[in-house]
C-alpha cells in the first residue's frame, strides 16, 4: 500500500485559513486520501473495482450504508487558534486527540472574540439555546459591543497586573473571559470527521463554530474529494425519515392527506420542506 500524496492537499499544507476576527484552521499533516479509503475496502471487498469510475461509486457504497471502517483510515491533523466558548462545545466530540496551549505553563495573549454586530441578535423565542434572526437596533449592538470590548480590557488588565505580582500562572488566569482565544493541534479521523461536520455545520449549531467547520470541510475537499462529494450527498444534504414518516410520504404520493398531525406533522414537513 503506498503512500497517498494529494498535489492539492500539499499546496494548502501549514496554511493558515482565517476564521473570525482573529482565529484561523491550518492543516499541518494527511495520511490518506480517497485512494486509501478504496484500498482499505479491498481488503474486505476484494480487488473488483479498478478505475476512477468504480472507486468512486465504491467510496459512494460505503458511505451510503455506512460502512464506515474504511474511512478510518484516512487522518487529519489540524493546528486551530479558536475561542474557549468555541473549544468547549468542540471538546464534546471524544474521538479527537487534542493537544492544547496551557495556561499554567504559557502566559496568554490579549487576544479575544468580539462580535460583529451583526452576529449580535436577541434570544430566541422558540429554541432555549440559539439566537434569533433578528437583528438588534443598531445603538443597541454598539453599545453591546463596547461593553464586551470594555470587559475584556478589564481581565486582561488583571491578569497581568496579577503575574506582575508573581502570582501563580495558573491561578493569574482564572478570570480570563470566555471570549479569549486558545490553540490547539487536532486530530481525527475521517469517519469521525464527517460526524462532527454533519452535527456542526448544521444550522441549529452555533454560528461561530459552524464557521470552523465550514473552513474545515474545505480544507478536507482538497485531500478526500470524492468521499467528500459522498458526505454531501448522503450524510450533510440527506434527510432520515422515521417510519412513521415513510408511511406519510406513501400515503401523499398516493394522492391523500398527510396522516401526521401536531407536532410530528410541523416537524415533517419542516423536513421535507428544508433546504439544506
């Protein structure tokens, strides 16, 4: 099995991709690519398929039905500046290994997330953790902005007036706002990869890590193309239907009345009706 080298992947390789005011995505290292995942599956499937054509409808098989161990073998390391709101929604995804900045070795930068003011919006009044489309006046985002601006002045101000004082490192920093950005290197597997992307490049997720996913996703079209293709497809523009669901959808393409009703119905139809 030889080494996968994608031309693409090498030009964008150790290159920092903005994200925010202040954070980026670099891809520091591969190993893989489409064709690793194709000779991964031969070892299961046999050596029936042979041109672009055929690996490519394989890579679609796989991911269609989920069989998912083949995509294991293709691995990203990713080096991500981001800030630690961000960072302790993306630590819930396990199946990374992570190696990030220490407070208690490192003394932090002054470097925190401030807001648009357009991406400054009111609470939303049906989902108890997002925010609503709706803009606020512009005064108020002003004024909104300032005062996290102000803030964030403040605990870095404390901060170092604090580490002046030979104040521990790891105890000068527990102040330090949510906002402030830290780094870390990120490594996972294309399997697992495709999961956080399909969860984080939803529109329910936080707009500030869908962003890290977007530039992500990406990045990872230069090395995997084609099982990236699938990914979109199958699994990110794809619906699942319940069974209760498939009935409903027979039952319209029958000519009758959807038999769903209530909630069930409002969220079916919101499915069906969803462009992704």
């Amino acid at each position: 099995m030889a080494h996968c080298v994608v031309e693409e992947a090498e030009k964008i390789l150790d290159k920092e991709f903005k994200v925010l005011d202040k954070g980026f995505v670099r891809l520091v290292d591969y190993l893989g690519s489409d064709e690793r995942i194709v000779q991964a599956a031969r070892v299961s499937y046999g050596d029936g398929t042979k041109t672009y054509r055929e690996d490519k409808g394989l890579i679609n098989y796989l991911l269609r039905n989920d069989h998912t161990s083949p995509f294991e073998q293709v691995n990203f390391t990713f080096h991500i500046k981001m800030p630690i709101f961000v960072a302790r929604q993306w630590i819930r995804h396990r199946t990374a290994r992570v190696n990030e900045i220490s407070g208690r070795y490192s003394i932090m930068s002054d470097e925190a997330y401030i807001p648009d003011l357009e991406h400054l919006n009111y609470q939303s009044s049906d989902n108890k953790q997002g925010r609503s489309v709706e803009a606020m006046p512009a005064e108020e985002s002003l004024r909104i902005q300032r005062l996290i601006e102000e803030d964030q002045k403040r605990a870095f101000e404390t901060y170092h007036t604090l580490l002046e004082g030979d104040l521990a490192r790891e105890i000068a920093r527990i102040n330090l706002p949510l906002s402030m950005y830290t780094q870390w290197y990120w490594q996972m597997d294309l399997h697992n990869l495709f999961h956080f992307l399909a969860l984080r490049l939803d529109e329910h997720a936080q707009w500030e890590i869908r962003v890290y996913a977007q530039e992500i996703f990406e990045i990872i079209k230069k090395v995997v193309p084609v099982a990236a293709s699938a990914f979109e497809e199958y699994k990110l523009n794809g619906k699942i239907f319940s069974s209760n669901e498939i009935e409903a959808i027979k039952e319209m393409l029958d000519g009758k009345e959807n038999p769903l009703t209530g909630r069930a119905k409002t969220l079916f139809m919101e499915k069906l009706n969803k462009r992704s």
